[in-house]
C-alpha cells in the first residue's frame, strides 16, 4: 500500500490509525451525519416553532412570560454548545463528545413526550376555566425542555465541524468540495426545519402533542442508528494540543510582563518555531498580521528570561479570537431580530385570519415553513450560480468574502423588518377600521399579509446564518475550531436573551401607570408597531458597527505546505513546492 494513499491531514479513524483518502471522509462519509442533522433539527423546530402557543394554550402563561420563556430556553440551546465544544476540543473530541451527548438530547424528548402526553402531567381545565400548571408540571415540563437543550450543548458544535472534518485541506480536490460543504449542510438542516414547520405544527394543533412530539423523537433515534452505520469511513482529526484554550489567556499575560519591552521594526525578528517544527509536528504556522499589536510583546525575545516567548503563531491564534469576538459582538442585533419566528411573528399571526377554504386553517406556527422553503430555493441558486458568477468576476473560490457574505445578509434583514413593520402598522389600521377589541377576536386580514417578512428573513438566512458557520469555523484557530463554531451557536443563543430582555424591559417601561403596553396579552390592543420600529432602528444602526468591524478585520494566513521537495509528515511522502495560503 503506497503511503500516498493515506489523507494528508493526519486524520485517523476510531482506532487511531491512519486512514485512506479513497476509502473514507468526502460526502460519502457526510451522507450519514446530515441524516442526523434533519431529524435534530426537526426535534428541534418541532418544539421551537409551536412553543409559545404550547405554554399559552397549554400551560396557560401569558404573552410576555410565554416569549421570555421561549427565549430563554432557545438561548440555552445555542449558548450550551460552548461547554459541548470545550470538552470535546479539550477532552473527549468530537466523536465521543456527540455520542454522549445525542443520549442526553433523545432522553430530553422522551421525557417531553411524556410531559405533553400523560394528563397527570398536564393542567386540567373545567367548564371552559382552566388552572395554571401544578409546581410538578412545570418543573417536569422545563426540565425536559432544558435536557434537550443539554444535548444540543454536546451535539450542535461537533457534528458540523465533524462533518467538515471528512475534507481533507491538504488535498486540492477535497479542499474544492468544502467550499460548498456548510451550504449543503444547512440545506439538510432547512428539510428538518420544513417538515417541523409544515408537518408537525399541524400534528400537533390537530392531532395532539404527544403525536406531534413523538415523531421527532423516533426519527432521533433512527438517524442515531444510521449515523453509526458509518463509523468504518469517518475521519478523526488528532488533538495536537492538550488544552487549546490556554494560549487564550497565557499570551495576554505574556503581553503584560512584557509590557516595557520594545516591539522590533520587522515582524520577523519575533519568537517563531523553524518551518520544520511545523512540519513535524503536523500543526499549522499562522502569519503575522498587523492588528491587535500590543499582543505582539507575548512574541518579544527576552534575553534576560530563561524562559521562552509566544510563538507568533500562538500571538496570532489569540488575535483571531479577538477579531472574531468583534465580528460575534455585531451579529448580536441581528440574531434579536431572527428570534421574532418563533416568538412575536407567530402572537401576530394567531391574529389574523387563518382559514384556507370553508373548513382548513393554517396554524399560525407553518408560516415559519416559508422561511426554511425560501432557504431551500436560495441555497441551490446561491452554490449553483451566484458563486460561479460571483467567482468569476472576484477570483475568490467563494465568490465573495465571507464578511460581504453577512454584510448582504444584514441588508436583507433589515429589509425584512421594515415590511414586519410596515404590515403591522397596516394591522393595526384594519383594527382601528373594524373595531376590533378582544383578545380573541380575528382581524379581518390574511395572515398571508406575513408571508413577506417570512421569505426575506429566509433569503437572509442563506447569507448571514451559513455565511456565519462558515466564516467562524474557517476563521478560528486550528486545534479551537468546535469552539470557534460556538461563537455562531452563542450570538443565536445571547440573541434570544437579548430578545427577551427587550421585551420585557419595553412591557414594563411603556406598560407603566395607566399606559398602554406596547406588548401587552392582548395584541389588539397593543402597539406591536411601535416595538418592530424600535427593532427597526437598531437594526439599521447595527450596520455602521459591523461595517466598522469588517474593516479591521484581517483574514487568517496560515502555511500548510512548506519547503522544496520532498519532505516528511506523519510518515507520508509528500511531494510539494513553497506555498503560503491565505484562508
């Protein structure tokens, strides 16, 4: 068997040994794991997108709780990922940390399945009047919900990056492919996301909840079993550090002692391993850049101290972290606005009129389906002809920078919640207009009125929720990247609390005296308008931040491939040229 036969990158399989590049990884390998990633995320929206009608309908909560409620748990679920991340980089990797982890999730909706089915463990209601849950019911409730959100903490950041573990960068061919990997990724992810929106949504307000939990919870399980059937062909990637957070906060530290040091006029003369360190060692050289400087004295030769500097390659590893955090800080506005779906949006639409005939009515919850439909449409379009032509005019293999990527997305955002705000401001004319006054009164417009704010939130999602994954998976250090993948997870998951902290904030604020709330039980009554125009604003705001951010931000430089001839990496032959490759 001729060395070359083995991938380049230094993966191995379960066992630890090396792996052949024509036997294993590649999208064959990924035609298991994006099984897995449907069904998670129809469980996932299954739950997400009816909840605040479960916890009204149901529970019997009000508005406002019903939305912090909601935000609160979907924030866990995107914030949990940091700890799933940090064992699996640190620890268990990201094989072992998943398949603890999926455990945790599936014994989640088990319990939520129970919870919703089972009478005892649901609030009884007499002669129309209904008694809020017992202290039992709503703990077993909440406790189920936040074990699912466990197991998302341990699955969500490492099955993607697991995923893109299966592409070899080192090869040419492969390295082409992962282009396009995160694009298709989340197109299996937006088929889960439909068939929750469409199907479930519906099982659930006609069919019952048990039924309409339940089915996600046995498509969880069927996808675990396949999910494993491929276990011969994945790639394991090598922890080549034992605790890859440390440089995070030792380079800071080194940067203070070294504070009185003077930096040197040229970069080179800063602490660095020899290529062939690198080489041997089969971790990747990072290129100086010129920001963040006053890291750059953890880099500081020192002869007075015995012992060594920073690595520039440690120095800039922190640098990227940074810079990401300045990215994460300005996606924050933006994530506040995608927790409308399955919050606000959905209130608005319980409004409205709903009937499709003389005897079927949309729930409202099935409109969130337009926005997962328009990302299914979007994705092939945007892989299948925007890239190429986009590619064509810029020379990027992506076609455009993956900041541009977001920054098209904001826009579209934007857009977006100046049509939600637009149609509520038309709702509230049509409320005026037919003196509408209850709290269960159907205003006399189509709920399709909605269906705008929906699609574009859709269409935004193609370029700043892939563009995201992507760019901080790409972006983050090498041995960090389950964790570099949280700070997408986490801006969703601080969004949400954002979300519902801002609701709850403008209700008190404006909800004071004798005032009407502008996000009161009864949205007839209430001034939603106003809130989507405060939403409006500092949305729009936001952009001078991210634009600001996108400037400064200077892409990681890293050399796979060093030296002339022939060399030596993890016992494999390689035949290559100079090369420094900016990511």
């Amino acid at each position: 068997m001729e060395t070359n036969d083995y991938t380049q990158d230094g993966t191995v399989d379960l066992r630890g040994r090396p792996v052949l590049a024509s036997r294993t990884g590649k999208w064959k390998a990924c035609a298991f794991l994006v099984g897995y990633e449907a069904f998670e995320r129809m469980a996932f929206y299954g739950i997400a997108s009816n909840l605040v009608n479960y916890l009204t309908s149901q529970l019997h909560e009000d508005t406002v709780s019903s939305v912090r409620n909601v935000n609160s748990w979907s924030g866990s679920v995107w914030i949990t990922p940091i700890l799933g991340a940090y064992i699996a980089d640190t620890y268990l990797g990201r094989f072992w940390t998943f398949t603890v982890s999926s455990l945790i999730y599936v014994m989640g909706m088990i319990m939520l399945t129970t919870a919703v089915s089972l009478k005892s463990l649901k609030p009884t209601c007499r002669n129309g009047v209904c008694n809020k849950a017992s202290k039992l019911q709503f703990v077993f409730f909440y406790t189920s919900l936040y074990t699912v959100a466990l197991g998302a903490g341990g699955t969500k950041p490492n099955i993607s990056t697991f995923g893109a573990d299966q592409f070899d960068d080192f090869n040419p061919h492969e390295k082409e492919l992962k282009v396009s990997f995160f694009n298709w990724w989340m197109f299996s992810s937006f088929l889960g996301a439909l068939f929750a929106t469409l199907g479930l949504v519906y099982i659930q307000e006609n069919l019952g909840w048990g039924l309409g939990y339940g089915i996600p919870t046995v498509g969880l399980l069927f996808s675990l079993f396949v999910f494993y059937l491929g276990t011969p062909i994945y790639r394991h990637k090598v922890r080549k550090t034992k605790s890859p957070a440390r440089d995070l906060i030792q380079v800071p530290i080194t940067a203070l002692k070294n504070r009185k040091l003077q930096l040197p006029n040229n970069p080179s003369q800063l602490y660095e391993h020899e290529p062939r360190h690198y080489i041997n060692s089969g971790k990747r050289q990072v290129h100086y850049t010129p920001i963040f400087r006053f890291l750059d004295k953890a880099a500081v030769k020192d002869g007075n101290s015995g012992r060594p500097p920073c690595t520039v390659t440690q120095v800039e590893g922190t640098k990227l972290v940074l810079g990401m955090l300045l990215i994460w800080l300005v996606t924050l506005i933006p994530s506040t606005i995608w927790a409308q779906i399955n919050t606000l949006f959905l209130k608005q639409g319980t409004t409205l009129d709903r009937s499709l005939g003389s005897s079927f009515q949309i729930p409202a919850a099935s409109l969130g389906s337009f926005v997962t439909l328009s990302m299914l449409l979007s994705v092939p379009m945007y892989d299948c002809y925007f890239v190429p032509f986009m590619r064509e005019k810029t020379g990027n293999p992506r076609g455009i920078t993956l900041l541009q990527r977001l920054g098209i997305g904001f826009v579209i955002q934007v857009i977006a919640i100046a049509v939600a705000y637009a149609v509520e401001v038309r709702r509230m004319h049509v409320i005026r207009v037919h003196q509408v006054v209850g709290p269960k009164e159907i205003v006399p417009m189509n709920i399709f009125w909605l269906l705008p704010q929906y699609v574009l939130l859709g269409i935004a999602d193609v370029f700043n929720a892939i563009g995201l994954l992507e760019f901080f998976y790409d972006q983050s250090p090498e041995d960090m990247q389950s964790l570099g993948t949280t700070f997408f997870t986490s801006g969703i998951g601080v969004g949400n609390f954002l979300n519902s902290f801002l609701v709850t904030m403008v209700d008190k604020i404006t909800g004071r005296g004798e005032n009407k709330s502008w996000i009161g039980n009864n949205l007839n009554d209430s001034h939603l308008d106003y809130y989507y125009g405060f939403l409006l604003v500092l949305s729009t705001l936001n952009l001078g931040p991210f634009l600001w951010a996108s400037r400064k931000y200077v892409y990681k430089r890293e050399t796979k491939e060093v030296n002339e001839g022939c060399i030596e990496m993890e016992s494999k032959a390689l035949e290559i040229s100079p090369l420094g490759l900016q990511v």
